[in-house]
C-alpha cells in the first residue's frame, strides 16, 4: 500500500478552480456594478457562407503538456506556445520504445480533436490521424507499426479503431468495437469504448467500455446527469476474440494499463455513483474514493483482483512503472495536494509531487520520466471566440447562454453565466455595442446574490418581445434552488427613454425599471418565459416551492393579465415556434404526482412539441438518453442538447462539467432528419443561428 508523500512543482502557471462552478470565477462582481463584457471581434460572418452559429461550451480554457523527471524535477513544456493563442494539447502517452509522445490535440479548431506525436524533445511534431470527427487517446503498438485510438467517425459514438502508421501495418483504418462480432448488443444503450492500451507482445488492446450498460442518473438513479458504469475488454489488433476481463456490479473500472510481463492489467475502480461526483467540482470530488487494483487476465474469468491502495481521494490512470510488477504510478485527484503519487516509489528518482490540475500522467518505458497535462480553468472563453465548424457553412463562434435573437432590432440577448453575475446584456449581432439591460444587483437579496455567484441563480432565459423594445426573464433560483427559493418573470425595457437610470451603449439614457408579471410570492417558482411571435402571450414553466413539485406549463395574456395552464407534467425550458403554432419544451416522461412519488424514478428527459391551446401534444425525441435545452432555429428546426451518443472519455477524467457527453442537434419540427451539429468531446449546448443578412 502506499503513502502519500508530497513535493510541490513551482513554475508551472496553473490556476486551480475558484468556487463551485465552472462560472463561478466572478463571484468577485458583488464589489462591482457591470460584469465584465469580454469579447473578440467578430467579422460579420466573413468566416462562413451562411452566417453565425452561436454555442455555449464548458471545457478547461488551456491545457498543455509537460514532460518532467518521475519526481517532478526538470518540468518542462513539451511543445513551444503562442502566449496569447496557445494550441489546446491533452492525453499525452508514451510509445513503448520511448522515441514518441502521442497526444491529442485541438490545434485546428477548439472542439476538433485530432491525433499527434511529437519526439520528447518537441521536435518532429506528426499527424497521425486528422477528420471532422472526434479522435482521441491514441497508443502506439510495440513494434510502432499501428495506431489505436478513439474515434467517433462512422456511428458518433465513441469506438477503438486501428490505422497502420507510415505505410505500415492495417492499409485502412478499422473499426474494432463495431463489426458484426463486437458490437454492442443493445443499440440504445450506452455505446462508448475507451482509452486503448497495448499488450506488451502486441496481441491484445486492452480498454474500457460502458457498453450494454444503463442510462442512469446520479443519486441513485434520480439525478438528471448521467453515472457511467465502465468494465474492462480486451480485443486482438484484428477484431477477434473481443472478450471481457474484469468488471463488478455497483462499480466502475477504468483505465486499463498491462504490466511488464502481459498477465496483468491494472485499473481504477470506484461505484458507479461515485463516477458523478468524481467529473464535478473540487468540493465533490474531495468527497469521492477510488483505489487501484490489477487483475490476471490469464487465471480466467473468476480470477481474484489485487488491491493496491488505499485511504481517501480519487486514484486514477494507474501504470506499472519501468519494468517493475509492482510499484505503480497514479493520479491523485481531488485532494489538496492532487498530482502523481506511487505504491512503492524508491523516494530517489520517484517521489510523489504535486501540481493543481496535472491530468492523464504517461510514464516513459524506462520509468525515469512522466509526460502529462495541465488545464487551466482560470480564463473564461471571451464572447464571440472562434470555435471549429463542424458544419462548414455556418461560422462557430462561442457565447454565454440563452442566446435570443430579434430580427426587427438585429439585437441579441443572453445571459452573462460564464463571463459575469448572471445578468442579461443585450447587444448587436456580433457582441458590439453592449446594455446591462437587467442587472441582478439591482433586484436580488444577499441570499440570492450567493447562489448567483455559485451560478445556480440570476436572470435566465430572456426573451424579446416581437419589436425588441422590452424582454421578459425568469430571476430567481434555479436548480436545486427551484424546490426552496423563489422565482419571477419579470418585463425589462431595452430601449431608450427620457429616464435616467442607465446609459445604454450608445450613451442614451434608457429606463432599467423591471415589471414584475408573476407576483407569486415565496410559494411558487416561475421562470425560462418565452414570447408568442405577436407578443399577446408569454409562456413559462411554474414549480410549487412548497412541496418541490412541478406544476407544468402556464400562458400568461399580457393583455388580461390572465393566466391558462398548458400543461401539467415535468416540464420545462419552453419556447413559442417562429410561426407561432407550435411550443417546444424538455419534459421528464417518468414522473408522478401521486404524493408518495414526487420526483423522478429515472432519468428520461425528452423534447416535446403542444399546440398553445393544448392539443396535438407529440413526443420528437426517443433516445433512452437525456434530451432537453430544446429551442427553435430561424428556419423553424428545433435545435437542442442530446447525450444520445453517449460519453466520448471515462467519465471520473472531466473536471467541473455537467455532463461532458451532451452535444447540440438539430431536427424538423415533426423529429425527422436528426442532425449531429458538434462533435467534441466537451459539454456543448445552448445554440443560435443568425443568418449573414442579420450581421
């Protein structure tokens, strides 16, 4: 068993995380009236045919890889940077004779990963594999003739593929975990295959895989983001004799490394409710226990596990170190001193050291040296950053979320999330020219001020009335905080006046004066609005802070004042189509409101379409996965976030994010012609197209 012995890396310019959320370095906004607007130019589309795509993505804003003594000495960058425009590298590993460090890379695009090496000493950068899909954790075989990787090429699930390198080895690259004989047996389960490793001979790739698995919430299978329950397989270079080695109910075991010898594999093992926590905030993950064990693939099926560590904290990415059997190298994650540790280290070239956020650590054959990644998550993505376009004609750009467009104004609306206090800023179509148009420190109590800088509150969701003149928002809390605090609609004007309580962006004086449309009191919790396209009615979900219920959909006449319930189940996020027939909205389909069943059994969240007087309610989304965030496109598509094509990494690697395996489709209105729209291995969401006409 090992011990934990700590040296601290200096020089290293990491920044760990701040607070309990990926937004939440601002908290600092309290001491300031405005939040921060950053934001980059953006060239009207120049970069497209057909105009902007706007995206909210959650992803550490740097990552780049070093290469140090197996204590920690002699850290060095491994490949040169562009200070201001560094490339995105992660997952480095090393080639078993020691000659390249594999790595992946989002050099082309943020969100576009592609396969690279690199010597040691950062000459004789290559690319190994390079397309629009997603590929990742590439290994290297023993004789260096092959390539493994991930890819999401073909079915945009995540597979073990192989590809010859430099003429040699499989002339095309070949899909190992789905040919008729190693598919998955049940196609709407989880599907992901992960983190490919080599046999010391070359016989074997080892890896992980949920695969034949359930789509389950955390908290016992009520949460809404998913667990991720991983066993481990082994699989020859050719597709043959795919077999699982080693799996165990209730748990979930990953990153499958060999030891020197081949008989063994070592692993990382935790519960699968663990695997939850473990993606999340650093307070969550100082909660979770994972050890490493190995297991002899050669004593068949039954064979006994080994355990080789103990006490608190996750233990991750195990490697047997140089060609012993039994000293092992590891991540340690979430502790207050997190970084490479070792079951039997000879405290003199391998001593446990520690640096913030070092991830996914490789060892050299010989065991002297450990190659590994830094992320950053100290700089936000500015407004308006070139992303990768994964669909060509459309220019990808980043931005905070709720996205609203209107035409009339050519103005855009979001939600300052990431890059303030939750406050909605309104602007031009390229983020130019921007209003605090609602500010939350105007309205918001000290209780409320803390969950906004946590991000679970603040003014979300806004939505323009058909001329711009004014938007309705939901403020308030939300989340967890639906079921204890309230939450409002409240009206915002986002033009000029004769008032004097603000300058807008043009040095007009305009009114910041907010008009409450749900007087609810402390019960009730009203928010995401949307309008109708006549600006008659406004639609919003309602939820009973008294007893944490749902209670559906309601229609509010801005004219009467009067208000209809639409609906009555687990809904949520709705919004009016273009044309004004239809309603989207996410809904939990496995919820009850019997009193003895007032939350949800099982984490089914689907998009559904209602007519606004209530008929015609039909169900366009069936993926067993979670499907929600649904909105409408200028075209009347619906656009929304899907995890349907599963995890593209083992789940306890992410840090601070949701729900890594949610990417951003598009489909008609009926739910026909479903269309990938990202394909990154990052938590994508919250997409708005405007046309090249509207720049």
């Amino acid at each position: 068993m090992y011990s934990l012995f700590w040296t601290v890396v200096l020089g290293i310019a990491v920044h760990p995380v701040t607070a309990a959320c990926p937004y939440a370095g601002h908290a600092s906004y309290l001491a300031s009236r405005s939040p921060p607007r950053e934001h980059v130019e953006i060239q009207k589309g120049a970069n497209s045919t057909k105009g902007i795509f706007y995206m909210n993505r959650i992803a550490p804003s740097t990552s780049q890889i070093f290469i140090a003594n197996a204590d920690g000495s002699n850290t060095t960058l491994l490949l040169p940077q562009n200070k201001t425009n560094p490339t995105f590298d992660l997952h480095p590993s090393w080639s078993p004779d020691g000659q390249w460090i594999v790595f992946t890379s989002e050099r082309r695009g943020d969100g576009q990963a592609d396969v690279y090496r690199v010597h040691p000493d950062g000459t004789g950068l290559e690319t190994l594999v390079q397309s629009d899909a997603f590929e990742d954790n590439g290994a290297l075989s023993p004789d260096g003739t092959t390539l493994a990787y991930v890819s999401t090429q073909g079915n945009h699930t995540a597979n073990i593929w192989v590809q010859g390198v430099e003429g040699h080895g499989p002339s095309s690259p070949m899909n190992l975990t789905d040919l008729p004989s190693t598919k998955p047996t049940n196609p709407t389960s989880p599907q992901g295959h992960f983190r490919p490793a080599w046999s010391p001979d070359g016989q074997w790739i080892a890896l992980s895989s949920d695969r034949d698995t359930d789509w389950t919430g955390h908290s016992n299978g009520t949460g809404w983001e998913h667990t991720q329950k991983l066993s481990l397989y082994i699989v020859r270079p050719n597709g043959s004799d795919f077999r699982q080695v080693a799996t165990q109910g209730g748990f979930s075991l990953g990153t499958p490394q060999w030891s020197p010898d081949g008989r063994r594999l070592v692993y990382s093992a935790m519960t699968v409710e663990d695997t939850y926590d473990s993606h999340g905030f650093i307070f969550g993950q100082q909660g979770v226990t994972s050890q490493i064990f190995s297991v002899d693939i050669t004593a068949g099926s039954n064979a006994p596990s080994t355990q080789h560590t103990t006490g608190p904290f996750l233990k991750l990415n195990p490697h047997f170190v140089g060609n012993s059997s039994t000293n092992i190298g590891f991540l340690v994650k979430g502790s207050p001193n997190e970084g490479v540790n070792y079951t039997q280290p000879d405290k003199v070239t391998q001593k446990a050291f520690s640096t913030p956020f070092l991830r996914n650590p490789s060892w050299s054959p010989d065991g002297s040296k450990v190659v590994f990644e830094v992320q950053s998550w100290d700089v936000n993505r500015p407004a308006g950053k070139s992303l990768f376009s994964f669909d060509h004609d459309w220019d990808y750009r980043f931005m905070d979320v709720f996205p609203q467009f209107n035409i009339p104004t050519k103005r855009l609306a979001i939600t300052q999330k990431q890059l303030g206090d939750s406050s909605v800023m309104v602007s031009s179509a390229t983020y130019t020219k921007i209003d605090d148009v609602f500010d939350v420190k105007d309205i918001s109590s000290p209780q409320q001020a803390g969950d906004f800088a946590f991000g679970l509150g603040g003014a979300y969701q806004p939505s323009f009335s058909p001329d711009g003149k004014q938007l309705a928002v939901g403020f308030g809390s939300w989340f967890a905080g639906r079921t204890s605090h309230s939450g409002t609609i409240y009206l915002a004007n986002t033009t000029s006046s004769n008032s004097s309580t603000a300058t807008n962006s043009s040095g007009i004086p305009f009114s910041r004066s907010y008009t409450n449309l749900t007087a609810i009191g402390g019960t009730l919790n009203a928010g995401f609005p949307s309008f109708s396209p006549d600006g008659t009615r406004l639609v919003y979900r309602l939820w009973n802070v008294a007893n944490g219920q749902p209670l559906g959909l309601r229609i509010l006449d801005m004219a009467t004042g009067v208000t209809t319930n639409l609906t009555d189940g687990w809904d949520n996020t709705p919004g009016w189509s273009p044309d004004g027939e239809r309603i989207v909205f996410s809904r939990q389909l496995n919820w009850t409101a019997s009193s003895d069943e007032n939350r949800w059994w099982a984490d089914r969240f689907d998009i559904m379409t209602i007519h606004p007087n209530g008929t015609g309610l039909t169900r366009v989304t069936d993926s067993p996965a979670n499907d929600a965030h649904a909105v409408w496109s200028h075209d009347g598509r619906i656009l929304w976030n899907s995890g349907m094509y599963g995890f593209r990494d083992e789940s306890p690697l992410y840090d601070n994010t949701f729900q890594p395996y949610g990417q951003i489709m598009a489909m008609d209105a009926d739910g026909s012609n479903k269309q990938l729209l990202t394909d990154s291995m990052w938590e994508d969401s919250m997409p708005l197209f405007i046309p090249k006409e509207y720049l």
